[in-house]
C-alpha cells in the first residue's frame, strides 16, 4: 500500500507523537466517476462522495455578505527553533476560505479566524488566551502551544473551549475544555504495546527524553498496558537534548528486550534510527509518527528499514478526505499548508460540524462545551470517531480518540499498515487502568 504521510516534527513530536495520512492530489475514480481537478470548486470536484458529515454538496454555496461573522480563534507556536508550525496556521487559513465560499459558512454566517502566535513563551501564552476572551471568540480551534500552562487557566476561567490540536503536555490533556482527536504519546505506546504482544513479545524497553508527558506516558500508562497484555516493560530515562544515542540504546538493548519503543524529539529520530541499525539491535524499534516525516525517512535511508511508527489519521487508500484536504489545501492555503496542516483542518472541520449543529443562533462558547461534552462516537473528519465524555483515557480526560493506526516506511511517501486499521486503545487502557 502506497500512500503519503506527514509526520510532525520537532516539539510537535513531543506534543503528540503522530503522524497523519495524506493522499497524494491525483485524479482518482469514484463511485461518481473520475473526479475533475479542473472544477471551479473543490465542492465539485467532490460532489456526492461521502465524507464525515454525509455527502459533499453538488454546488458551493457562500456565505451572506454582510452576515454576523462567527468569531474562532488560534493559539500557535511560530518564530523559534523549539518548534514552528505556520504550515497549520495556513491550512486552519485555507479552511476557512473553504468553509466561507464553498459550504455557506454556519448557515450563512461566516467564520472570522482570530490567530495569536506564541513562541514558548508562558507570559505570551497568557497573553493570548486574554487576547482570545476579549475578541469574544466562541471557541479556539486547534493549534500548538507547549507553554499552554499560561493560557488554559484563562481558557478555563472563561469557558472557552479549544477543539482539536496537538496535547503538548499533561496540563492540557487534564483539562476540562480541551478537547483532542489524539492520544498523545500515551496512545502511541499502547498502540505499540499492543503489537509488541501480537508479535508474541514478552519484554519491551520504554525509552523517553525527560519531558513530563513522555514520563507520565511510559510510567503511568506504559508499564499497566503492557502488564496486562502479558508484557514486561523497563523504562530507561535520557535527557529529551540528547544527540547521542549509542549510550541509550546500548542500556536498552541490554538483556536482548522484544522491542525497544523511543519517545525522542523530531531532531532525535535519525541519530536514533542510524545508531540503532550500526549496533545491529534485533529487538524491534518503535518511534513515534513524527519520525516518519518525508525527510527524517530521507535523511535516515535504509536505517528506517523495519521500524515501526504510530499514526492517528486514517491509513487506507482511497481515501476522500485525504485527497479533500489536498484539493483544498492547493487551492485556499497562503503557502505551504501540509504536515500538522492535517491536523489544523481536522480541528477546524470538526469544530465546524458542531457550530453546523448548534445553527446561526445557537453559536456560543457554552453551546460548543455542552454539545462536544454529549459527543460520543460523533463522525470525524479524516480521523477516527471520537467520544468526549472524558472517559476514554483514565487521567486525560481531554483525549477523546486516542485510537492508533501503526505502519512501517519503505522510504518517503511509501508507507504500509502493520495489523488491523486502528488498534483499539480505549480498550487497552480500560483493562489496564
């Protein structure tokens, strides 16, 4: 199975640890026909296709001018070497422009996007929540921000909800009006658990960089999964800077482990990757999504061979909402919108779905907490159905699909599924926890 994945990279990676599936814009056949690029509109090229919310309209439609726009707002981390993302700031851009000419907006009413750009920084974190609260925005769409112990206390004081995004730390994922279509690194290592123990393996290494969600995902949530899938887990602790790996995986391979699971940072995974395929480790190696960035997998070459990655979007071909994205991201985004570009549009969609829902009067910051708390199996855009009744991890309330689809790369764009499409992490943790 050929398809192209795009990984997060950098601090994203300790944010999530995931990857997401996105299809490759190619005219494609349907059950409609082949889909023509050359339509006017996106909507066009899509018309009738199933998609999360029912069918693509026939036609675009666009807001009223003149219409009461619906304020949303954004908090993402740009301007700094400990992680940039504009690429999801633009798609979450694009999106909009899709939703505004082409969907008619919330029955009519435009979205109106309010950004605010941080760059890990806790005073500028603060700042633009209040930033946020003052522009009377119903609701933030996801961005990332791993200073987000500033703005979720003001978020919370003022019962504003953040809908998708990446959980950059435990803050975050504790909190009551955060809400992800992810389960963080917590639900990568259960995703690979569960294939360490499909695999017949008895013993797994849990390496993590000393980062407080690397630290609660291996020991909290690690080490029970993996006791109640019949599997051992050691834990190993490195500083989350390291450059050296030789030390590292040295300690972990010690005693000829099942598998070695590394939860490193984006500029980790090739020194990883590299050192573990020079001291020829038998052990299985897992990394997390961000690895398989196109150009961590270029930069690493035949040391990517056999590694296995976890990814929270869909793996399977054909998929609409992955060639959707494409066709919107080309025609709306200022830029490159690729990358964590999936993830800003699936949050953007999906807060969409609901402020779709609540209507043109029904628009409010309480109307969003009540009806995304009552989601429970509610259709996803280019994700797995998701529930936010926050039960589905025992700790982390606000994960609310932290269900993992694991695969393997032959090299940049070319990936393959390891075992079923989702691993059904909810279950995991539910046995275990």
């Amino acid at each position: 199975m050929h398809k192209r994945l795009v990984g997060l990279a950098a601090l994203a990676m300790l944010a999530a640890g995931c990857s997401e599936g996105e299809e490759d814009a190619t005219t494609s056949a349907t059950g409609r026909g082949e889909r023509d690029e050359a339509a006017d509109s996106v909507v066009e090229q899509f018309a009738g296709e199933e998609w999360f919310l029912g069918t693509v309209p026939d036609e675009p439609v666009a807001a009223e001018a003149g219409a009461e726009p619906i304020p949303v707002g954004m908090i993402n981390q740009e301007d700094t070497p400990l992680g940039s993302f504009p690429e999801l700031r633009r798609a979450t851009e694009g999106t909009v422009e899709f939703i505004n000419q082409e969907l008619g907006g919330v029955n009519g009413r435009p979205l109106e996007l309010t950004t605010c750009i941080v760059s890990f920084d806790v005073e500028q974190s603060q700042a633009c929540a209040q930033e946020m609260v003052q522009a009377d925005v119903v609701a933030l769409t996801g961005g990332i921000d791993v200073t987000s112990n500033g703005s979720l206390p003001v978020l919370e004081q003022n019962g504003v909800a953040q809908v998708g995004g990446i959980p950059a730390n435990r803050v975050e994922q504790r909190s009551d009006v955060h809400f992800f279509f992810s389960g963080g690194t917590a639900g990568a290592v259960a995703g690979f658990l569960s294939d360490v123990a499909d695999q017949g393996g008895e013993r797994a290494v849990i390496a993590y960089g000393d980062f407080d969600a690397f630290e609660t995902s291996a020991r909290d949530y690690g080490v029970p999964v993996g006791e109640s899938l019949g599997v051992d887990v050691d834990l190993t602790e490195f500083p989350v800077t390291a450059t050296d790996f030789l030390p590292v995986l040295t300690e972990a391979s010690e005693g000829d482990p099942d598998a070695i699971i590394m939860l490193v940072a984006g500029s980790s995974c090739v020194p990883v990757m590299e050192t573990y395929a020079e001291l020829g480790i038998e052990a299985q190696l897992y990394l997390v999504g961000a690895c398989a960035a196109d150009e961590i997998l270029e930069a690493a070459g035949d040391a990517a061979d056999g590694v296995i990655f976890n990814s929270e979007g869909p793996v399977d071909e054909g998929d609409v909402e992955g060639d959707l994205f494409n066709a919107v991201n080309a025609r709306y985004a200022d830029g490159e919108g690729s990358g964590t570009g999936t993830l800003g549009m699936r949050s953007l969609m999906n807060l969409y779905s609901l402020l779709d829902e609540l209507g043109p009067d029904g628009a409010s910051r309480e109307g969003v907490l009540e009806l995304i708390r009552e989601a429970e199996d509610r259709p996803s855009f280019w994700g797995h159905p998701y529930t936010c009744d926050g039960q589905q991890v025992e700790g982390l309330p606000a994960l609310c699909a932290p269900q993992q689809t694991l695969f393997t790369a032959a090299g940049p764009s070319d990936f393959t599924r390891v075992g079923e499409p989702y691993r059904d992490t909810v279950a995991l943790f539910d046995a275990a926890l």
